[in-house]
C-alpha cells in the first residue's frame, strides 16, 4: 500500500506541475489583458502585473488528482466531491473578485458557502473533539474554515510566499500519507497540489511575471483547510496546528493588532510580519527564504508529532514550533542595519 501510494503521488505531483505550467503559460496573454492587478496600499509590486495564475494551478490540481485517483481503482479510495466542487465554486468566487469587485459581506456569505459544504458533507463520525455536541463542533470548525480561507488570501502578498508555506505543508502531508497516517485520496490531492504550485513558482518568482489572485489563493487555503482537517479528524491534532504555524500566528497577530488600534481590519494594508520585513530592509528573496526555511522545521516537527504519540512530547513539539515563529517574526518586525 505504501508504494502504491508512493507511486500515485509522485504521478499526481509531476504531472499536475507540468499542467500548471502549462495552462499558466497559456492564459498570461488574455489575463494580461483582463486580470491586471495595479499597486494598492497592500502590494509589493510597483508596475500592474497579471493575477489569476490560480486557474492553471486550481485546475491541474483538482483533474489531475481526480484522474489519478480514478486510476488508482479501489473502492476505499473515492473523490472528495463536496471538496471538488466547493473548490471550484470558490474559485469561481475569486475570479469575479479579482475581474471586478465584490463587497466584503457577499464575499464572505460566498466563501462561508464554499466551507460549509466540505464540513457538513463529512460523515458524522469524523469528530475532532467526540465529547462536545456535533452541531457546536460543526460551527465553530466552520468559522475556524472560514478564517483560514481568508488567512491564506492575506497571506499573498508576497512573491512566492504562497509556495513557501503550502509546499512544504503539502509535502508533509503526503509524507504522512506514505507513513500511514493520511487516506489514499487526502495524501493524492496533496500531492497534485504540491506540484502545481511547484508548477506556478518559476512564474511567481521575484520580480513576478503573474500572481496567483483571489482566484487562486481562496481555493488553496480551502484545500489547505481541509488536508489540516483531515489529520484533525484522525486525532493528529499537533501536527494540524504545527503545519500552517507561521501563517496562523502572522495573520492572527496581525488581526488583533488592528482590532486594539481600531483601524478598518478589512482594508488593504502592509503590517504583516512579512510585509513589514520588506519594508525594514529585507529582501523578497530572504523573506520568502527564511519562511520556507521555518515551515520546514514545521512540518518536520509535524512529522515527528504523529511518530511520538504521548500529550506531553506533543506539547513541547507545538512550543518549539511556537518559538520558532515568533523569533521569525520578531527578526521581521526590526529595521536591518547591515546588507
């Protein structure tokens, strides 16, 4: 089964980064007629530049991971459709955005839509906490979807900071899956998602030729939210937390500290950690570096967090991981002195 799994995925991740590639390839010319992005009080480039490379990169993940699980033939290993086609509507949900805008609260409406349909399409016997009330659970991980969809999306600011984070997360995740401790089909899509963004990184590569868009980045952080809750479901709690540490702390903190200041949370702004490093003196090139650099230890100590089952080894794992961020983001928050 393991070599099964290892062949399907390294399938899956090969031929979904050659379709990204491609399909990105082949849609720059009309996006860049249609889908430019100019500069706002958020961005960190200066010349208008295509977005919507998030087609190429949606769509080889969900076919190819859907051809490759179809070849695969057993009956344990299925499609995830309510993932498929929330992902697809969200993405449609990105598109519109990203062409011509859409209010905060549609948006949202749009997006909780998306979420709700990968949680409450799970069977009921998936629980992450079996002691509390399934409709409680339900909610709240549905507004802890929701967040995250939306922490992915503020994330993206960056050239390359998207495939810094989600690759090694992905990659993490079909390790798992090759250990035993992801499904067939869980560890297949991460895979295929993997690769497409290896696919789309030679064009997002700082100066970038073209970003990803809503219509990519909305999409990725709902498939990122269900592979976390796939572990979380299968009581691989650590491990769920650890992966996407980086991006939950800096947008959290983030948050938070516009909330206490009362400024508009909504609105494009420049104060993440990673933002404010490039405006303290750090390149795009090390900022990118030192978060793949740190999402690495991450996901290592994900690993390692479902090798050693005992609460207490977990625990000190999530506060390694949690130092580890804040050091990052310490060093982000400061004005360099020297080249």
């Amino acid at each position: 089964m393991i070599d099964s799994q290892l062949s399907l995925s390294l399938l899956a991740a090969v031929l979904a980064a050659l379709l990204s590639a491609v399909l990105i390839w082949a849609t720059r010319p009309l996006l860049l007629r249609h889908a430019l992005a100019d500069p706002n009080a958020r961005s960190s480039h200066r010349l208008p530049t295509p977005q919507g490379a998030g087609i190429g990169v949606i769509m080889a993940t969900l076919v190819v991971a859907g051809v490759v699980i179809i070849f695969a033939g057993t009956a344990d290993v299925k499609i995830p459709i309510a993932v498929f086609g929330a992902t697809l509507f969200i993405a449609a949900v990105g598109l519109a955005d990203d062409v011509r805008f859409i209010p905060v609260l549609p948006r949202l409406i749009l997006q909780g839509l998306a979420v709700s349909a990968v949680i409450f399409a799970a069977p009921d016997d998936l629980r992450i906490i079996p002691a509390c009330p399934l409709w409680i659970e339900r909610v709240l991980t549905l507004l802890a979807g929701l967040w995250f969809v939306n922490l992915v999306n503020f994330m993206d600011g960056l050239d390359l900071m998207t495939v810094a984070e989600a690759v090694p997360l992905t990659a993490a995740v079909v390790l798992l899956g090759w250990l035993g401790d992801a499904a067939t089909s869980t560890t297949i899509v991460a895979a295929a998602l993997c690769g497409a963004l290896l696919g789309f990184a030679p064009f997002n590569r700082p100066v970038a030729r073209i970003f990803l868009g809503d219509v990519g980045s909305l999409p990725i952080g709902l498939l990122l939210g269900w592979l976390l809750l796939q572990l979380a479901w299968h009581q691989q709690f650590a491990a769920a937390l650890l992966l996407p540490l980086y991006y939950l702390v800096d947008a959290t903190a983030t948050l938070l500290r516009r909330l206490v200041k009362r400024e508009p949370f909504w609105a494009a702004h420049r104060t993440h950690y990673y933002q404010r490093a490039t405006d303290n003196g750090f390149t795009v090139w090390r900022v990118v570096g030192e978060v793949f650099a740190l999402n690495l230890v991450l996901a290592a100590l994900a690993v390692a967090a479902t090798r050693i089952q005992q609460v207490s080894i977990q625990v000190m794992l999530l506060a390694i991981g949690g130092i580890l961020v804040v050091l990052v983001m310490r060093r982000f928050s400061q004005q360099r002195t020297s080249p």
